[in-house]
C-alpha cells in the first residue's frame, strides 16, 4: 500500500467515527423526545480501502449507557485513525526530504 493510500484510509476513518459522532450526539439530544427514532451508525469498508459510515433509524429507544460506550469507542478509533494519518504524513515528509538533498 502506498503512503497515500494509508493515508487516504485513515482519513475515511476518521470520517466514518465522525458521522457516528454526530449520530450518537443526535441520539442523546433526542432521547426524551417522543416518537424519536434512534439513529444507528453501520461501517462497511470500501472497495478502493477505507470505510464508510451509514446511518439509518431505528424503533428501539436510545440509551445512554450505551450511547456513552459507543462514544468513548468511537473516540478511541478516531484517535487510532489520526495517528495512521499523522505518520503517513510524516512518512511521506521524509521522503520528500530525501528526494530533495
């Protein structure tokens, strides 16, 4: 995989756990609301590499428990994915350092 490969798939990352952010932030929000539908965020990955965030409504009520949980999740992989990026970018820093001298 090429560097920016890598780094094109840790940013469709950090995409992904930032729609499923917005989704669990929406789902707290609302969860007094009545007649609310739950949003649920689904990640496939993609063909050409990375992954892509879906959300959908559900019946089901949100809880907060389980919000929470998803949440320090969903941080804790768009740190992952910041990381992959970030030394890809250092990576590929390097290597025009190289080139030029």
């Amino acid at each position: 995989m090429s560097i920016s490969g890598i780094t094109s798939t840790a940013l469709s990352g950090m995409r992904a756990q930032t729609t499923r952010i917005g989704a669990i932030a929406n789902n707290v929000a609302n969860s007094s609301t009545s007649g609310y539908a739950m949003l649920i965020t689904s990640l496939t990955t993609v063909a050409s590499g990375g992954v892509q965030a879906t959300v959908n409504p559900t019946a089901s009520d949100a809880d907060p428990a389980t919000e929470l949980t998803d949440l320090i999740e969903a941080e804790q992989a768009y740190k992952a994915n910041a990381v992959v990026f970030e030394t890809g970018a250092d990576m590929w820093e390097m290597l025009m350092s190289i080139k030029r001298d």
